[in-house]
C-alpha cells in the first residue's frame, strides 16, 4: 500500500515528522538503515535547551522546547524524562557579565532564567568548584533518552496506528515528480508516496545534492550510579564558544544527572575526521576540562566511553524545508547538530506545517531562516 509519506530516518528528528504527520491524518512508512534511534541520536547527551547563538536559533529552541514540556506528561519511565533544568556556570566576572545579558535576553522572551552569585551557585550545586564565581540557572530545561523517546513517538503519539516502520532498510536513492516521490532501497525495491521528507542525519547529503554538512566527532563518558551527585544538567558558559565557533579539536564542560543516578560527562568536538574510535588525547582534555568544574569527578567510576558525529551545517542552523532541486515532494530535516533532540519536535511542526500549506503562524519560528534554499546562492556564487 502507498503511504502519504515516506520518511527516510528513524532517529528522532524522523520519528518526531513521523508523528507530526500521522497526527495530521497521513499514513507514514519510515525507512531506516539501521534501527530506531540510532546514530546520532543513540550517540548524544538528550538535553532539551535554550539556546540563544543567533535569533533563529533561539526560536526554535524555545519553540521546541516548549513542545517537550506539553509532551512530558505523557512520556513513559523508560523515556527518562527529567525537567533537572540547566546551569550556565561562570568561572570569572567576564563569564558572569554573558550570563547576566543572556538571563535579560531571555526573560524578554519569556524563558524563566535566574543569574546566581557565588554562593547560591553552591547552594545549589555543592559539587561543584568553590572557585566559579556565579551563574545562570535556566529552570524548564531538560533531559530525556533520546532512543526511547523516538520509539514512543513512532508507536504510542498520537496517530501512531498510520505509521509503519522499516528497519534494517537502507535508501539508495530518492526521486520526485510533479504528482509523486519515491525512493529506492539498496536492494533495489522501490516505494512510492506523496511526499518523501529525508530526516537521516549525515547520510542525507548521499541522497540530495548540493545539502552542505559536515561531521562533527563528539566524546561523551557515563559513570557508575552516583545518585544525588549533581542536580542540574551544568555547562560552563565557554561552551557555547567551544561548540559553535572553533574550527580545530576543542572541549568543553558539560555534565548531565542521569535518572539512573549515572553522570554523563561531555563534550568534545572535532573536525575532519569519520573514525568513531575513541581517541585518548581528547578523552583526557574533556575530562580534565571537567575535574575544573567538579573537582570530585577524579574519584567516579567511568563504565563506558563512545564517539558520536553530529551533522553540522555552514551557519550552524538545521535544514528544514523544500529541497531546493526538487520542487515541494521532496523534503529535508537534518542538520541538526548537538541540538537534535531539543528541535525536533519544532522541526516536525515546521516541516509538516510548510508541507500542508499553512497559514504562517505568530508562534512558529520563521521558515526561512531554515530554508534549504539559504545556501543555493553560496554554491551558485563558487
């Protein structure tokens, strides 16, 4: 039977369209190479942030976010959702100055952020170094298991009985006409739909010409059950410097509170590579970028360490929208970076509201700041 949509991908960025759509009323078949929340989403650390890089950022961000918060109490306990709130912490007054101007950014624009002196950041965060200065608490920030949470949105959302799931299903390629599109899978079957929206991470620039990303190589290390160690998901404020501006290998301070009572640690970030070894070097920077933050993190157990590669574009924004070659039956979700997991709701809302034709919305992000389009005259300009 012909589905409405094809989706290619079943990490969460494609199961949040996948259920975005069936909600709407289409029939949706999803085709993943592997299996269900794999990639990059597997590989990431599942928060749910506010983040104010550029304006179109934030109003996806927030948008989305706002999304998981109506979501939550419908989530399962194996969803690990946790509204733990984020921390923005300061090592010196010039850090303190940048979180006093992103809490008034913020508060201008409805998210709840509280700045905290040197004193109620230990109150709040005990383990953390006597010698950070302050910090910004961002309250309705949150976690979830990413892996899980693609699962519920493929088979308990609403609308879940109009998708059906492929695993183990590679695409070789995607087609699109005036009435139609299809795809082809590598062992040569083909299925067609009304629409193809391709929502696969990295591999969509094998499947659309001209879709510019590029891998971008994170570390990440769990530890033992150490319940109660800290409370917050705790980012220095130099990580937003680390993680969208530098070129070269970088690290930077994030640690997460499982709901296990485990402590995830990040982050790394590294270009020009696509081995998914764990390179030691880098390893022990990230950790020891972290003994700065948490001086007790020395004494943890870590159990496991792994590499994930984030799909990054040229501006740092996804791409979400028409697919600039192929009229409006084929689509594209991707380029997400490390803020996958917070967009995809608001990605599944944009992408779906553009592909039904609807009216522009006063709470919806702008669609062209995500536009695949953005980027035609940069190649046509060479």
């Amino acid at each position: 039977m012909t589905a409405d949509v094809i989706v290619v991908g079943a990490g969460i960025v494609g199961a949040a369209c996948a259920a975005e759509l069936a909600a709407r009323g289409a029939s949706v078949d999803v085709i993943e190479a592997r299996g269900v929340g794999g990639g990059a989403t597997a590989a990431g650390m599942g928060h749910i942030v506010v983040m104010n890089d550029s304006p179109a950022e934030f109003a996806l961000s927030h948008f989305s976010r706002e999304l998981w918060l109506a979501l939550a109490p419908h989530l399962r306990k194996r969803d690990a959702f946790s509204r733990c709130g984020t921390l923005w912490v300061a090592e010196d007054e010039e850090e303190l100055a940048a979180a006093r101007a992103m809490q008034c950014a913020f508060a201008s624009s409805g998210v709840r952020a509280d700045v905290l002196d040197a004193a109620a950041l230990r109150e709040v965060e005990p383990a953390l170094s006597h010698a950070m200065v302050g910090g910004l608490r961002i309250a309705d920030d949150a976690i979830v298991y990413a892996p899980a949470a693609a699962q519920f949105l493929l088979t308990c959302s609403r609308g879940a009985a109009r998708i059906r799931v492929s695993t183990d299903c590679a695409v070789a390629a995607v087609e699109a006409g005036r009435s139609q599109a299809s795809v082809t899978l590598a062992n040569g079957e083909r299925r067609a739909a009304g629409h193809v929206v391709v929502a696969n991470g990295l591999a969509a620039s094998g499947l659309i010409d001209d879709i510019p990303l590029e891998p971008k190589k994170g570390h990440l290390v769990i530890t033992d059950r150490y319940p109660g160690t800290i409370r917050h998901q705790v980012l220095e404020l130099g990580y937003i410097k680390s993680a969208h501006h530098a070129r070269g290998t970088s690290v930077a301070f994030n640690a997460q509170p499982r709901p296990t009572g485990q402590i995830l640690i990040g982050s790394s970030r590294q270009f020009g590579t696509v081995n998914p070894a764990v390179d030691m070097s880098v390893l022990g920077a990230m950790l020891r970028r972290a003994s700065r933050f948490l001086p007790g993190i020395g004494g943890l157990n870590a159990i496991r360490a792994w590499t994930g590669f984030r799909a990054a574009t040229p501006d740092g924004l996804p791409i979400i929208g028409p697919a600039r070659h192929f009229g409006d039956r084929l689509w594209v979700a991707t380029g997400h970076e490390g803020l996958g997991v917070t967009t995809s709701l608001g990605t599944a809302k944009l992408l779906v509201a553009q592909m039904f034709g609807d009216p522009a919305h006063a709470g919806f992000p702008d669609a062209a700041a995500f536009s695949p389009r953005r980027f035609a005259k940069a190649h046509a300009d060479g």
